[in-house]
C-alpha cells in the first residue's frame, strides 16, 4: 500500500509492517497458547485448498481474480477519481465503467491506451484458458500466477492472491528509472535473494543489453508495460490488504456460513478466496456451507462495481440461535439483506424453526453494525451511545421481522435494546468511551465495541480503548495487561468463573479500523 | 481531537495519547542526551512564563478572541473565563483546546462536531512551522490553514517576549504577515501570503531554500525576500522550490533535508533529474541595494546547490531506490531528518530502506532504546540514559549518526523530527 492508493484499500493511513505482524501473532498466541483455541490461518488453508482442487478450479479462480482486476481501472487512477467513489458510495452507480457490458472497461477510461485492451469473455465458462502472448491482450498478472499453478507452487500462489503482484519500479542513484519487463520463470528465482526486497519480486530486467528503456518495451510490443511506466503503477496485482479483517468477509450463522459481498472495490477478491476454500478445501469438500452467497460469483465477469447485492459480515450480530440482527448502510444493501430474509424464510419454513431478524439502518460514517455494538456476554455490551439513544440525532432506525409461517409483518422501533427485552434477550449497554462525548467518539474510532469475547464475560481489546476499559473495570471485569500473559504473571483460561479483559497492543492493527472482533473469524463456539 | 475533527485539524488519524506523549518524552530526552551543548525548552513552558505578565496576557487573549468565533459561543464570556485564569490553565485551554463540558445555550453547538469552546492547537507539536528562525530573526509563520492559525500568534509572543526565546531584545522580523491578528491587510499579495518554517531550509547564512508548497505561497517569498532587502538581512539568494500542490508533500523539508555539509535527504521523484516530477527552481538575488532579482533555473536542485556551494554533494534516497518505498517512506517522513549537529541526525525508526540508504552512505544506525529507555522495576519508573554511546555521540563530532526514533503514533501526525523542533540557536 502506498500513499496515494490507501483510500481505494480503504485504510486512513500506511500501516508499519513489522509491528503490525508482532501485533497479529501476539494475539494469535494468545488465542492458541494461553486459551487453548485452534485457530486457523487463511492463507495456510488457502495453501491446502489450492493444493486439493483440480487445475480447472485453480484456472477458473485465477482467470476470475485477474478479470476482476481488470475490471477496474488501475489503482492509482481509481483514487484520481475519488468523486466517482463518493458516488458510487452514495449508491449512484459508478457510470464511467459499467456502461458498456461487452467491452473491456478501460474502454471507457480516458488517457488509457488502446493496446492495453485485455481479454474479452464471450461466454461465461468457470475455466477459460488466459492468452499466454505478449503484447496484446497479454494479462501479467494472470500468466504469472498460472505459473505458479503449473509449477505447483502453491505458497507463492496463495502469497501472491492475497499479497497482490508488485510492479517493481526502481529508480537507481543514476537517476534513469527502470521497471520490471513483465515476464518470470517459477522456480528459477524462486525467492528473492535480496533480504530487503519484498519475496514477492522474484526476478530482475533482462541486463544483457544494457537496461531498456521504455522506448525497448513500446518497440517490442509489450504496451502494457509502457502504459504501467507512464502512470508509475505500482502493482500488477493489487493486494488484498484487508483480507486481516477475516470476519468481514464471512459469519458464521448457526452452524453454516453467510459469504459477503464486499462493498468497496478493494475488498473484491476476498469473498472469492473464501469461496475457493470451503470448495476445495479438504475438510469441506463436497459439502456446501454457505447459508447464503451472491451466486452471481460464479460467472466469470462477476464485477465489484455496479451489483446492488452488498453484504459485508461486520454488520451480522448473531444474538440467540433465533435472532440475527443485520446492519444496513453503504457496506450492506437492503436488497442482499432481502435476499437473505428470503433465504432464511425458506428454511425456517422448512425446518418450522422460526427466525426473528432484526434490520437497523445505521447512520452515514459507520461502517459495520460491529463497530457500534459488541456483545460480551449474555448480559454485557459495548455500544457507541449515540447510535442507541432513542430519537436521538444519530440513532439508528430499527425493524424487528419474523421469518417463518406466515405473512412477514415488519415493525419499527426506536429502542433497539427495549425491543430486544421482549424478545427475552436483556442486554445491559456499557457505553464506549464512558460518558463524554470526546472520548466515545475517539474509543469508538479505535475500535472500543469491536472487542473478541472469547466466552462470555472474557474479552479482548486494544489496550488504547482506556475509557472503555475503565468501564468494564466498573462492571466487575479483571482487566489484564497482554504483557502480563506474556511473562507469565497472570494466567488466563476460558474455563474458570469472574470475568476479564485482556488489554492488547494495537497501534498498528487498529490504523485499518478493526478491531479484535474482526480480526478474527469463530467458526465454532461450545459456550 | 475526535474523528470528526481530524480532517479540520490537519490529521488523518487520530493518535492513541499516551503512547504518543512516551514517545515524545523519548524524543526530548535523547536531543539534550547526545546534543551537545544542547538545552530543550519547550513552547508550553514559555507560554505559561510570558502569561504572567498582565498586559501580554491581555494583549494575546484579545488577539485569540478576534482570531476564533466558534459558533454559539459567547465571545465576552469565553475572554472573561481566559483572563481570570490562572496562566497554567490559560496556557492548557490556549494550546489544549477548551472543552464546552456540555453546557450549550446554543442549539448550533449542541448539534456542532466540536465540543469545544476553543479548539485544541494539536499540530502545534510541530514547532518549526509557525515561527522559524533565520539567522539572528524570525520569519512569523501565516499558516495555510485556519487550524494552524493560533499557533503563530502565540510563538509570535513567545518570540517577542520570553528572554529565553530572544525577546526583550525583540529580534528583526523578516516577514510578518498583515493578518487577521495585527494589521489590516487590504493589498492583494499580502492577502494571498502564507508561509510555514517547514518550506524554509538555511542552507548557508546567506543562502535559503523556500518551498512554493500547499502551504507556503509565492506571494509570501516576495514579501519574504523584500524583508530581507528591506532590513539588510543575512541572505542574499533565495532559491524558491517549486513543488506540487499535496498533502503528501506538504512542505519541502518533506522531501528535502540537509543532514551534514555534503549529504542530503532527498525524496527522488520529485527532486532527481528524471525523476518524473521533478520541482521547478526560480533562483531570487537579493541585491545590496535592496532590490531583487529573478532567474528561472534550469537544473537540478542539487546541481544548483552544488555550484552555489562549489563542492559536490551527497543526495541519499528516501525509500532506497524502489518507487514503492520511496513513495511510502516519503509518506511517513522517510526525508524528514533533524540534523543535531552535521552527520548526527534522528528520523522515524520505520522507514527501514532509508536507513539502509544512510548506512551505504556511512552513517552508523543506532536505536533510540540504545540510548535511552524507559525503565520499570520496583515501583521506580523513569528515563535511563546510556551515558557510554551518549558520550561517544557528543564527543566525535566528525562521526556520522543515524538515531532510529520510535514513532507508531508520532509518525501519524504527518510531521517528522525535523518538523518536531526548532532550533533557536545553532553554532554549526
């Protein structure tokens, strides 16, 4: 991610890796050495569902990763047009790039080249052999992680679909820029040799004849190149950096899985990974977990941009085995969570099971229901106030629906937790940031409801959230520092009566807006 | 600051308190641990020293009353709480913001973002922009931004009044801008005039870089270039960098910054030839007779700088030489360095390809945590200073240094060591 491209990964600013990692494994340690909680890593299962499918489901995931890619301009042309984003997330479409259903985006874009015109599907297959040619029509980042399929290696294959493909543009002390010519052997580099440099680079220019230049590239056809040149574009590939966030893409409904639908272009991939998995996977294979997903995904020129079926798992709070509540907002459209209710209703009109669902319309600003409300226990949450005062300026717009026998008969309501008392659910609120308006605002922007109960009563938050801890503290909670885990001074474990929150270091993690809570993904929970 | 605000405040994040303020102490710490001779004072300390005085304070509380009019307050009972307090707490709300504790009698600031009577001053942290010192006088900040505004006003009396600041012996002005604190300005150039220390960049005595920036702007380096004729001031050459108009290059310390007689910083897109973007140069000769002279440059800023100079010089890349990191450490003030002394210079520990750049380039790299750390251990919590490497740094002047500082929160502020201090007096 750089500067000028971190508002299409939707993060306010760079992330610092290292730190970032450390972050990230301290919490993972935790969760598997200190609580006793298999965790399961995304890009390791990606690596085994790779490695499991059949070559046509790895061409077919690959030519769909590249044609969404393709889809949309490249990035830094994107974020040039930040009013067309404001647009789009205003829910008017993004005009410039969906006129033309048949022909190739860039089409439409100004100050692109001709030549960069890429493959154009005529029918919809899963798998569609890519054209391996240079120059014309030659997609790079498609041949380059064919290779990687054709050498069988799956780790580079994984790494680079979620890291994304790097243009490398180097600027050596001479002064004369050079670029990355766009073509690789597997196997041959394998690595980078250079510490320093990121692994996914593998290969340097041809030197033999001096370094070309970007005349050489324009009169040896390869276009492509000389465009990327021009704009300085920085990856062949875009990473997939919110991917961390693994809750958003997925949640888990009972004992099945309700795949999202990611509203910003960004995050367009990821629900595709995770559909990849949970196909090929060995521990899912044959068997189909999802509740409900955009079946749309199957065809080949799926777009990010213009569907209106949006549904991002942030903003899904399962409450009792029987009540959902879903979050509208411009993460979540009403027409997916439409789709869902249907969804749902079929089943609960075959299992005889009825299903309460709760639909709140939160305010502009906020993204995800799970940035408002965090539920800790039976009877504890997080909430950020001003959403759930009643009629207040900010408040959210709540409609209780059953789903089941019968005619579905909404109602309104302007007290979501009064409501939720007659449905026999009694949660008390604890409001983030305690009661000043300063600190609830700031404790909210670092992601003080988004904390991970782990069992009820146990939790885990950012350690910058101190208004909010204090709160807790008031309510009984042992409030424990990560560092005090770590050295082995408190010990901590799921099983033993009292409650606790655990304080972890979060400087890094919480720059991309979420919390513990979506930084993790429970695929099963026995309390 | 809320989320809210970030954006009115110049932010785009905001920072997790406590952890920035340990690492600011951390900063402060190290400068007055391996400067030499170095002495750290702070604004706030001077602030609250010149508020004893009744007439500055009376004088500065007027001047931020005319400044601010946030809406729904009442400006009579707003100056009335200023002037009865004591100067400590008058000198928090004047930096700190003055929260409005939820009392509104207005309906607007009930439903406003800002819960404040006065808004907080947060990038007053970096202390170059608002007043920089040329020389033996001041160049008075007029910032770009409204948020920025009171921070000049209030170094401006701290410039003119504290003794330890200089004043008493009121030091020449260089350019002060007609504003909305002081004269009334009706001509066209003075209207358009904004300028911050960080487009500022003494080179020698008699030679200054200015950056035509997002925030400083050409009307302001002809007002700046007739105060130096005007006055007779020490610089005679005023090379004006002429730079793109983005936050991400906000001032040209931010892609440009000397570290010793021979090396520089330098971000390569926008100052290497062929870098793509590269800044336009107009070279301004200010002559003895007080007039001045203009001449576009065609070259390169460091050839520029290499002819005036006449000896060549060292530029060492922000980033290394990849685009991506060069973009991203640029970003996070990757060319920002604060240079002690010649060949002793601090930057932001993240920006890791510099570092290997700094390191090509002979520089030792050190840790901050090598020099000082805080130390917790039997109920005793304080600074710990490595007197050995502190000493070793100060006393070999001919060594060249490359401190790694900590900075998860400062560095989301957008400013880098550089920005973060302002030297008042160097020998160097």
């Amino acid at each position: 991610m750089t500067p000028s491209t971190r508002d299409y990964f939707v993060f306010d600013d760079l992330l610092y890796d290292d730190p970032a990692r450390a972050e990230h494994d301290w919490l993972t340690d935790i969760l598997q050495n200190h609580l006793g909680v298999k965790v399961h890593f995304l890009e390791q299962m990606l690596v085994e569902a790779l490695a499991a499918a059949s070559g046509d489901e790895r061409k077919a995931l690959i030519a769909q990763v590249s044609r969404l890619e393709q889809g949309m301009p490249p990035v830094e042309q994107r974020v040039g047009q930040l009013e067309v984003l404001v647009r789009w997330f205003e829910g008017q479409g993004w005009p410039q790039y969906t006129l033309d259903p048949v022909g190739h985006p860039h089409a439409a874009a100004p100050g692109t080249l001709p030549g960069s015109l890429a493959t154009h599907p005529t029918k919809p297959p899963r798998a569609e052999s890519p054209p391996l040619r240079n120059g014309e029509g030659f997609d790079y980042s498609q041949y380059r992680l064919e290779s990687w399929s054709n050498a069988r290696d799956y780790p580079a294959l994984a790494e680079e679909l979620i890291q994304g493909i790097e243009a490398w543009v180097d600027n050596p002390p001479d002064g004369r820029w050079t670029m990355d010519d766009g073509r690789l052997s597997p196997g041959a580099a394998g690595t980078a040799s250079d510490p320093h440099r990121p692994s996914s680079i593998v290969h340097r220019p041809p030197q033999a004849s001096g370094t070309p230049s970007a005349l050489d590239y324009a009169q040896a056809g390869d276009v492509d190149t000389l465009r990327r040149f021009v704009e300085g574009r920085l990856f062949y590939l875009t990473p997939v950096p919110n991917l961390m966030f693994v809750d958003d893409v997925a949640s888990v409904v009972n004992d099945r899985l309700l795949l999202s639908r990611m509203a910003v272009p960004g995050r367009a991939r990821e629900p595709l990974l995770l559909d990849f998995i949970q196909r090929n996977h060995p521990r899912f294979k044959g068997t189909s977990c999802w509740t409900w997903r955009d079946e749309g995904m199957d065809e080949l020129r799926w777009q990010a941009g213009p569907s209106p079926l949006h549904l991002e798992g942030g903003n899904l709070v399962q409450l009792r085995e029987d009540l959902l509540v879903l979050a509208v907002n411009q993460r979540t459209s009403i027409e997916a969570v439409q789709r869902v209710a249907d969804t749902w209703r079929a089943d609960a009109l075959k299992t005889g099971k009825k299903l309460i669902l709760y639909v709140l319309r939160l305010p502009t600003g906020l993204i995800h229901l799970d940035t408002v409300l965090g539920v800790i226990s039976h009877e504890d949450c997080v909430v950020y106030s001003p959403v759930f005062e009643p009629y207040g300026p900010a408040s959210v717009d709540v409609v209780r629906a059953e789903l089941g026998e019968g005619p579905v008969t909404p109602t309104r309501s302007a007290d979501f937790f009064g409501s939720l008392r007659d449905d026999g659910i009694d949660l008390k609120p604890i409001p983030c940031g305690g009661e000043e308006p300063v600190d609830q605002q700031r404790e909210q922007w670092f992601s003080a409801c988004n904390l991970l109960a782990v069992a009820p009563g146990k939790v885990i938050t950012y350690r910058s959230t101190e208004r909010t801890i204090e709160e807790l503290a008031r309510r009984d909670y042992k409030i424990i520092d990560i560092t005090e885990v770590q050295t082995g001074t408190v010990k901590i474990d799921l099983d033993s009566p009292g409650k606790w929150a655990l304080k972890i270091k979060g400087s890094e993690l919480s720059r991309g807006h979420g919390g513990p809570h979506s930084l993790v993904m429970p695929l099963a929970r026995d309390r | 600051m809320t989320p809210a605000l970030r954006h009115d405040l110049l932010f785009d994040d905001i920072l997790y308190l406590e952890l920035a303020k340990h690492e600011h102490a951390a900063f402060r710490k190290l400068l007055s641990a391996i400067g030499p001779g170095t002495e750290v004072v702070d604004a706030a300390d001077l602030l609250r020293g010149i508020l004893e005085e009744e007439e500055i304070r009376r004088s500065l509380v007027d001047s931020v009353c005319r400044l601010y009019a946030v809406p729904g307050v009442e400006p009579g009972d707003l100056r009335r709480e200023m002037l009865d307090a004591e100067p400590g707490q008058l000198a928090a709300w004047l930096i700190e913001g003055k929260p409005d504790q939820g009392r509104h009698t207005w309906l607007t600031s009930y439903l406003s973002d800002m819960p404040f009577q006065l808004p907080p001053i947060p990038n007053l942290m970096f202390m170059r922009d608002p007043c920089a010192v040329v020389g033996n006088g001041l160049v008075v900040g007029h910032m770009a931004f409204p948020a920025r505004q009171r921070e000049a006003l209030l170094m401006r009396y701290i410039y003119m009044h504290h003794p330890l600041a200089g004043g008493g012996s009121r030091p020449p002005v260089w350019f002060d801008k007609p504003s909305p604190y002081g004269i009334e300005g009706g001509d066209p150039i003075a209207t358009e005039a904004t300028i911050e220390g960080g487009d500022l960049l003494v080179i020698r005595s008699d030679l200054l870089l200015v950056g035509v920036s997002e925030r400083t702007s050409s009307q302001a380096i002809d007002l700046l270039a007739r105060g130096f004729a005007r006055l007779r001031g020490p610089v005679k050459t005023i090379y004006a960098v002429i730079m793109p108009r983005q936050r991400s290059t906000m001032h040209l310390d931010t892609i440009f910054t000397m570290l010793s007689h021979e090396d520089f910083l330098v971000y390569p897109p926008l100052i290497m030839p062929g870098g793509g973007e590269q800044v336009g140069i107009v070279r301004i000769s200010i002559n003895n007779d007080g007039t001045t002279h203009l001449e576009p440059v065609r070259k390169s800023l460091v050839a520029c700088l290499e002819e005036e100079l006449g000896r060549p010089l060292n530029p060492i890349f922000c980033g290394g030489t990849s685009r991506l990191y060069q973009e991203r450490e640029q970003w996070t003030d990757g060319a920002n360095a604060f240079a002690l002394r010649p060949g002793l210079i601090l930057g932001y520990e993240r920006n890791e390809q510099t570092y290997l750049a700094l390191q090509a380039a002979g520089y030792s790299v050190i840790p901050e945590g090598d020099i000082v750390r805080w130390h917790i251990g039997g109920g005793d919590r304080r600074w710990v200073v490595n007197e050995a490497l502190a000493e070793e740094i100060r006393t070999h002047p001919e060594r060249k240094y490359a401190i790694k500082i900590s900075a998860l929160e400062l560095s989301r502020a957008r400013g880098g060591p550089r920005c973060m201090t302002m030297p008042l007096v160097r020998d160097a």
